[in-house]
C-alpha cells in the first residue's frame, strides 16, 4: 500500500514537472525568436533536452530567423544533424565560437549573505565545455532543475584535476592550504586522464596565512582557476551569470549577432 501511495505522488511529480519544462521550453524558444542572427550554446541536463525538443518543433522558424546553436554533448550533436539545424559542434573547448547566450542546468544556488551576486554550482561530474562556453557568452542563463537552495553554505564544487604529479599534489595539499572539506567523487587509481574531487569551501574562503584579506566571490573562481592542475570546475558566479527561474524570465543582452569561429560555416 505504501509503495502504491509512493509511487503515485512520484508519478504526479514527475507529470507536473514535464509539464513545467515543456512551457518553460517554449517560452524561452520563443523568446530567442525575437533576436535574429543570433548563436546559441546549449549544455546539458534535463531541463536543456526539453530545450532541445522545442527547438526541434520550432526549427524552420529558428532557421528562417538565422539563429544558430553550439553543443558539445555527443548525444546532442547527433540529433542536431539528424534534424538538420544549423549548428557547430566544438571538437575541444579551445574551438567554440562567440556566443551571444549560453543556456545550462544548473543544480544548486548558494545564496551567502555579503555576495553581490549568487553562486551557482552544476553538481555533475566537472567539464571544461561548459566553463569553456560561458566564457564565450555575453549572457549565461542557468535553468534550475533538481535544485537546491543552500543560504547559509555551500554544496559541493566538483573539481577536475589532470592525472599527473600537479593533480595529485592539488588533492593531497588543497584542503589544508584553502580550509573547508574535499573528497574524492573517482579516479584516483583509474586509467583516465582526469581526477575527480569535490570541495566545500569554509564560509570565508579565506587563506588560512595571517594577513590575507576575505575573499569575495570572483576572488574564489580566479583562485581555483589559476592554481596549476585545475583542468576545470563546476562553479560559477560572474555577474554574466543570471538564474532563469521560469521561462517568462528569460532575457538576452543582445548586442548584435555573435561572430562565428574563423570564418566556419554552421553546418
């Protein structure tokens, strides 16, 4: 009886939530309409795969209007050809071109008090597109789906680190030198290039070293970003950044269509 009575609020759940993301989809899509010319990055998650599917629906007015996509997820790329949308398929985050909007999923929402602005955490496993993308991007809309609301601290930041001398020297020595907890998510004896870690940071993110002021919240991205070994990381909260809590919400800071990569041509 019990599992029945379970199963049925899940399955209202998961009903009502398809119904938000197909409206949320939607509205967003129809929103991009409205700046023609425009190039698009899409990253990855649930909430982006119903993106995708309105995209699909509303393809040959988003070709009409010469709007274009960047994606990296291999998955993605597939349906992208198969459909026959305009798009750029990035073989490395070295190659992506400028973007005027990238859209992500983004799983949590550290709202600490003092921050000028949020920070936003993609709690799956750490990749250098989506850093690469937004990067790229005049404006970063991050979509919550599955979310978290942390006020008073952080979730864990996923942090990639190369699997060589410096990866493991950052995974021995980082909580120590920046305070908080870090654990290992995979990897440490694995085959693969890459070392996974999960780091939550103390609430001041301070050095531990008398003498070193508070940081404040791009202090905390410049330092991750700059320490040797860091291949990428999950965290972001560049005032670019802007969290879409519903379709109506979403805006672009357009100013004037983004330039491709080169002189390449979508395909």
């Amino acid at each position: 009886m019990m599992f029945a009575v379970v199963s049925f609020f899940l399955s209202f759940f998961e009903e009502k939530m398809e119904k938000k993301l197909k409206g949320f989809s939607k509205t967003i899509v129809d929103r991009i309409l409205e700046y023609p010319g425009t190039t698009i990055g899409l990253g990855s998650g649930l909430a982006i795969e119903f993106l995708v599917l309105e995209i699909f629906r509303q393809k040959k007015m988003l070709q009409k209007k010469n709007i274009r996509f960047v994606v990296f997820k291999q998955k993605m790329r597939k349906a992208f050809k198969k459909e026959k949308i305009r798009a750029f398929f990035p073989e490395n985050s070295m190659v992506i071109p400028e973007l005027d909007c990238y859209l992500d999923e983004i799983n949590v929402v550290c709202n600490i008090d003092g921050l000028e602005n949020p920070m936003f955490i993609k709690s799956s496993a750490a990749s250098d597109f989506p850093r690469a993308m937004m990067k790229k991007a005049k404006t970063v809309c991050f979509i919550g789906y599955g979310m978290e609301l942390y006020k008073t601290g952080f979730s864990g930041i996923p942090i990639e680190l190369e699997h060589n001398s410096a990866g493991f020297e950052i995974f021995k020595t980082w909580q120590d030198k920046y305070g908080g907890t870090m654990g290992l998510r995979s990897n440490i004896n694995g085959k693969e290039n890459r070392i996974y870690m999960e780091w939550v940071p103390p609430m001041d993110w301070r050095f531990r070293s008398e003498g070193q002021p508070d940081k404040n919240e791009q202090d905390l991205i410049d330092e991750i970003n700059k320490t040797p070994g860091v291949v990428s990381h999950n965290l972001f909260g560049e005032p670019k950044c802007h969290f879409v809590e519903n379709g109506e919400m979403f805006k672009m800071c357009y100013q004037g269509p983004a330039r491709g990569f080169d002189g390449m041509v979508f395909v």
